[in-house]
C-alpha cells in the first residue's frame, strides 16, 4: 500500500495570496475522480504565529513531515508526499536522509520547470518556495537547512533537474558551480521524456542506495496542467509524463515520491486534478 501524506500547508500563499496550492490535497483527497483506494496520513499544519517568520514557521511543519517521511522509509514503506508548495521538499527528502544516511548516500530527481535554488542572497522575491532545492543542498536559512541533521541532505553529483525552461542567472551559476546535471526542454524534447527520466534514474542511482522523485506540477505543460500558480510555456507533455513513470516506478530504489503546486483554483475542467490522480495511480500500482 502506498503511504499518501498531505502537506496541507503552503508558504507561498502566505507570500503572495494568489498562490492557493495548499487547497491541493484536500481537493485530491476527495476528488470524485479519485477510485483507488490510498492510505492518508494528514499532516496537521503548523500554528502560525505573528511570533514566528517565515522560515520558521516552514520549519516547524517540514520537521514534522520528516520524522513521517523516515520513519515510513524505515519501515520500507513506499511513501507519497501530495504538496502543498514546494517547500515541502526541505521535509520529505530530509527525512529520507535521515532514514539513509547511516548506510549510504540518497538520490534525488527534481522534476520543475524552475530550478528552486534561490538563497536568502541571491532571490529577488524573497519567497521560500523559489529555495527548496539550495536548502537540500545546504545552502539558505540555518532552521531550513538543519532539519533534523545540520548538513546537506543531498549531493551535488546526487541529483538531476528535468523539465527546467525558466530561472535567474543566479540559480543557474549556482547549480553550475556545483556540477548539478540538468535536463532543460530542449534536450527533452529532442531525446524524449522517458529516455531523459532512465538516464536520470541511473544518474542518480550510481553512488546511492535509494532515491526519491520530485514532481512540481508545472513541470507539465499549461495544455495538459493548468492548475498550477507560475504555469511556464513548453513544458512536459501529460501523455509522456505517464509513460516515463511508469518505466521507472517499480524500480526498488525508487524509495519515495512528492507531487507538489497543484493550485485547483487555477484550474480548468479539472485537467490538472486528474491528472494528479492519474500519476498517484501510476505511484500505487506501477506500470499503467
């Protein structure tokens, strides 16, 4: 059985109110287009406190998602983080360092059409969802960067990025510096969805004992996924993002997946819900 968490919590409408990816899970967890049966376990979210910033409040709640996230990986239980913004990713794959780092290195695949490795330095927005991906690294706010265990949770030579069409020069020298592979749209389109993911996956499989999935909604197409909050042009096509899952899915490394920025109010004859449920579907039972 896949293990469903819903990080019903979302920072980015804290930092701008047209960002409302936090209604995400709860519309997925009682979609009517939702048949299979999952197992939920709802994570509760943080009290917010005039008190607390941001970066804490984060925190807070990705701690809690962590402690979850290891102990399911643990117990060798395959588990699926339903975001919520993508700062959830400084949770999951936190906790599934946690649960790893003692016999090994951990992968990771991050599919976005953005590269989400702005540090309090470097953004222009200031908005905590735009820096998961550093915080991972070990880059960004102390508290984000600590969680549970004060050091990178992945290595650079760990982790691909797909999907990407839209970032700032200063993620790009960033992720550069750090010899990060990644796989813009061009290369995708030219190659192939499914053929770019198996590499990836024997990227990242190389020098680790497990790894995980990162799906950020707008890495799809805005034809294919409208409903999302920074929908980017010329993104992955629906067709080939299920297709590529379900080759790689049942791989026994694979070890857990997050799909992340479904924003239902932004989307359009349910599209992007569905297909929320389709790649959930993939993650439950393999092959389609």
């Amino acid at each position: 059985m896949l293990k469903l968490i819903a990080y019903a919590s979302s920072i980015a409408g804290m930092e701008a109110p047209q960002f409302n990816s936090d209604q995400g899970p709860a519309v997925i967890q009682h979609s009517p287009y939702l048949t299979d049966a999952l197992e939920w376990t709802t994570i509760v979210n943080s009290p917010q406190s005039a008190d607390l910033s941001k970066e804490n409040i984060v925190a807070n709640i990705n701690t809690e998602l962590a402690k979850q996230i290891s102990a399911f990986i643990q117990q060798q239980k395959k588990c699926c983080v339903l975001g919520g913004d993508h700062t959830c990713a400084i949770g999951t794959w936190s906790g599934m360092y946690d649960a790893l780092h003692n016999k090994g290195s951990m992968g990771l695949i991050w599919i976005d059409a953005h590269m989400d490795s702005h540090t309090p330095a470097t953004t222009e927005s200031g908005r905590l969802h735009g820096m998961p991906l550093a915080c991972l690294l070990g880059y960004g706010y102390p508290v984000l960067t600590s969680i549970l265990h004060a050091e990178p949770k992945v290595k650079p030579r760990n982790l691909c990025l797909i999907g990407v069409r839209s970032f700032e020069k200063a993620e790009l020298e960033f992720l550069s510096k750090l010899g990060v592979r990644i796989y813009y749209m061009p290369e995708i389109k030219q190659r192939g969805f499914t053929a770019v993911l198996q590499e990836a996956v024997q990227h990242v499989s190389a020098d680790t004992i497990g790894y995980g999935i990162s799906i950020d909604m707008d890495s799809i197409d805005p034809r294919d996924a409208p409903g999302v909050g920074v929908p980017e042009a010329g993104g992955i096509r629906r067709d080939a993002m299920i297709a590529g899952l379900s080759e790689i899915v049942s791989d026994p490394k694979c070890l857990a997946t997050e799909i992340t920025e479904f924003d239902p109010s932004q989307d359009v004859n349910h599209m992007t819900e569905k297909l929320v449920i389709d790649l959930l579907k993939i993650l439950k039972n393999g092959r389609k």
